[in-house]
C-alpha cells in the first residue's frame, strides 16, 4: 500500500472512530488461519473482528443478547465470537461490538454502535462484497432495528437479516410477561422484597441503592420455589407456590431464577434511565393457571405505567415492519427465555407493512435460547446468500434440507419443524 493510500485509510479510520485498533490473538473457537483485531470506538465501546483465511468476501455484523448488566471491556466479545464461531467456520468475516456501556442503553443506541462497527470495518479492510445482520436474543431486536433503519435508502449498507432466538415484539410488549412476574412472584412469596425491608412497587425490579446480588436473587427465589432443590425434598408450600407462578406466567422452571434477575436488575436500569418512572401497566390483566384465580386477582399488586415513560420506551427502537430487504429467523419452539409467541408479532407486523415477501421464518424442536445447533446456523446462512444472490426465497423445507447435508460436517444434528407456526401472543402473555 502506498503512503497515499495509508494515509487516507488512517484519515478514514479516525471520521469513524476507530482508536487503538490492534491485531489480537482469536478466540479460541475460531477456525485455524483466521486474523482477528479488536479496538474500541469513540463512545466507548469494545469491538473485535474476525476474518477466516479463505473468507468468502461477506460481512457479518453480530448483534449481541442482553442487554449485558456489566460494563463493557476489551473481552466482552470473545464469548459470542466462539458461541457463535460457526459464522467464521463458514466463510465469513464477523465483527461484533459491545455497545458503548453496560444495562440497558437502548436499541437504538446499540444499533449506531453496531453500525459504526461497520463503518470502522469498510475503513481498514475495505467495502465487503455483501454485508449482513446477525441478531441474537436482545440483539435480534437491534438487528430487526437496523435493518429497517439502516437498510434502505442511500447507500443501503445491509443486503439481509437473520434474526435468531429474537426479542422483537417491541419495548411495549416484550416485557410484559416479566413485569407479571414480578407481581405474581410477590403475590406468593413475599420475599422480594421481605415484610421486614423496605417496601417498594415491584414495577421498579430493586430500589437504586440496594445491594442485592444475583446469587441474593436466587436464594430466596430457591427459598420460595424449591426451584434449585431437587423435587423430592420440596416442601408442599415450595411446590405449590411454583406451579402457580409458572402456570400463571407460562415461564417454565429452568429459566425462572433467570428471568427473575432480568426482571429485578434489567427493570432497575430501565426505569433509572426512564427518570424513576414505570412503563409497564397491569392494571387491567387477568391472570389465570394457579389453584385460586379468583384470590391472585384480587390480592396481586397492581400498577399502572406513566405515559410519558411508557410512550419513551415504546419508541426506543420501534419497528415498523417494513422491510427492503430479505429477513430470515429461528426460533427455538421451547425457548426458555424469550417466548417464540413473539414471532408472530413480527410477522403480523411485516404482513401489514406490506413486506411479507421478505421475511421466511423457521423453528425447531429446540428447548434452548442462547445457541442452537452449529448446520442449522450454517443452513441459515447458506439459504439467506442463496436469496440474496440469487433471489431463490428459502422455504422452511428448503432450510431444514439444506441442515441435513451440513449435518456431516457440523456437530448438533437438524431439528427444523416444517409444520410449526406460533400461537398470538396474547395466547402466553394476558393482553392489556
């Protein structure tokens, strides 16, 4: 490279704010040969990418789940590069960000970071022959974001999605379902917060200054539920109180400590970054599956959102359904963590935006939330360049053919469900 070119590249570097960009060491998932750098960006947050030595010339930016609680470091993406390793196995280069800080800094705030990441990698190595979206979890939801914000229009940087085990019913409904937990939790509990501790709404997850841990967390869930006790040595009040609190709000028992963490931590640095304000509303909800609907109504604690705080995290990250370009999901059928019920909001989203014809969805008789099986991954993003270059839209049978020639080379084995479509929302998480 000339010292024309070189300068223009660092000049190009520093308008995108890439800094200290360095070579590193891979994750030790990566596949033998690749090159991977990381640095970090100029509002703070970490990146890494990862080229394979014989890369097929396709970007793709990794949307990370979350949100993560932990302030963001130079490490906080090696995880989901050797998770998620399949993508560079593939062929591909992957570039993933932290997000500039920790908790919940909005979808749309990890949506510029990621898209800066992106602007950082076309600066060192140049302008990929094809660049996509890879959303995980939360970071389905930011993905989902991007491509309707990014993608179309001038320049169109995205050219597909995929979407995987993702969180995109929107702010105003995906959370619901932890916010009745919390109320349901404490309706039987009671220990969250204790009789002897100071009272707070349950709306707001844990006052600002408290000092609880999650392992606090897990204590008295497991204290309440029996739920880390094996179920021979429950007690008959552990028993019954977790059957009511999972045939209630239809989380099942291996994610409940989880998802009471989401909803006491999470819910703290939403509503601290909403001014103290609640977003969430129960006022009207009909709760049923426990051994007394008529007492957990009249007893549970009821709140209602204020509008303001409601309206401002409705509109972090809204989508509108329209899609200009191609989008292809999995979901897991029994995903512990983010209900698969979610994608068929999406899909009555994109069908009434009119852009039913770029979005394929497939699921799998799965039970796992944070990875599935590496040749369905890999299926996915064969049949999503196949769509792409060639226009040959992918059905489901199409995807889950495409995983059992790749389950010679990738361990996990194909689990597509050709015959699933998910149930209304309001079919797992009472309306309001």
């Amino acid at each position: 490279m000339n010292r024309t070119a070189l300068a223009s590249l660092v000049l190009l570097a520093f308008a995108t704010g890439a800094r200290a960009q360095e070579p590193a060491a891979c994750p030790k998932e990566l596949p033998p040969g690749a090159q991977c750098w990381n640095g970090r960006d100029e509002h703070g947050a970490y990146y890494w990418i990862a080229k394979p030595r014989d890369w097929n010339g396709v970007l793709v930016i990794h949307t990370h789940g979350g949100p993560r609680m932990a302030p963001p470091k130079m490490e906080s993406e090696v995880e989901d590069l050797d998770r998620f390793s399949i993508i560079v196995k593939r062929g591909f280069a992957m570039a993933a960000s932290s997000y500039r800080e920790g908790g919940y800094v909005g979808v749309a705030t990890a949506a510029e970071d990621s898209e800066n990441l992106r602007r950082i990698y076309v600066a060192k190595f140049g302008k990929p022959r094809r660049t996509l979206l890879h959303g995980q979890s939360w970071g389905g939801g930011v993905s989902a974001y991007m491509t309707e914000h990014y993608g179309p229009g001038e320049g169109k940087p995205y050219d597909g999605t995929m979407l995987t085990s993702g969180l995109v019913a929107g702010n105003a409904r995906a959370y619901d379902y932890r916010a009745d937990l919390r109320a349901v939790y404490q309706f039987y509990c009671h220990n969250h917060p204790r009789p002897s501790e100071p009272q707070y709404p349950v709306w707001m997850g844990l006052p600002a200054d408290a000092h609880m841990t999650t392992a606090d967390v897990a204590k008295r869930v497991d204290e309440c539920t029996g739920v880390k006790t094996p179920p021979e040595k429950r007690t008959e009040a552990q028993k019954r109180n977790l059957a009511n609190i999972l045939g209630v709000t239809h989380i099942v028992e291996k994610s409940l400590v989880g998802n009471m963490n989401w909803s006491t931590f999470l819910f703290r640095d939403i509503v601290r970054r909403l001014d103290g304000r609640n977003p969430w509303s129960n006022t009207n909800v009909r709760y049923t599956g426990s051994d007394d609907d008529a007492a957990l109504n009249k007893g549970v604690e009821r709140f209602a959102a204020d509008p303001e705080a409601a309206k401002k995290f409705d509109d972090d990250g809204r989508l509108t359904g329209r899609l200009a370009i191609p989008v292809l999901t999995m979901h897991a059928i029994d995903d512990p963590t983010v209900f698969v019920e979610q994608d068929s909001l999406y899909r009555k989203l994109v069908d009434g935006a009119g852009s039913s014809d770029r979005l394929v969805q497939t699921w799998t008789k799965e039970s796992e939330h944070s990875y599935l099986s590496a040749p369905e991954y890999a299926a996915m993003l064969d049949a999503l360049m196949d769509w792409i270059d060639h226009g040959n839209k992918p059905s489901v049978q199409k995807v889950a053919a495409l995983c059992e020639k790749l389950a010679h080379d990738y361990d996990g084995g194909c689990h597509y469900d050709i015959d699933y479509h998910p149930r209304p929302l309001e079919a797992r998480v009472p309306p309001r």
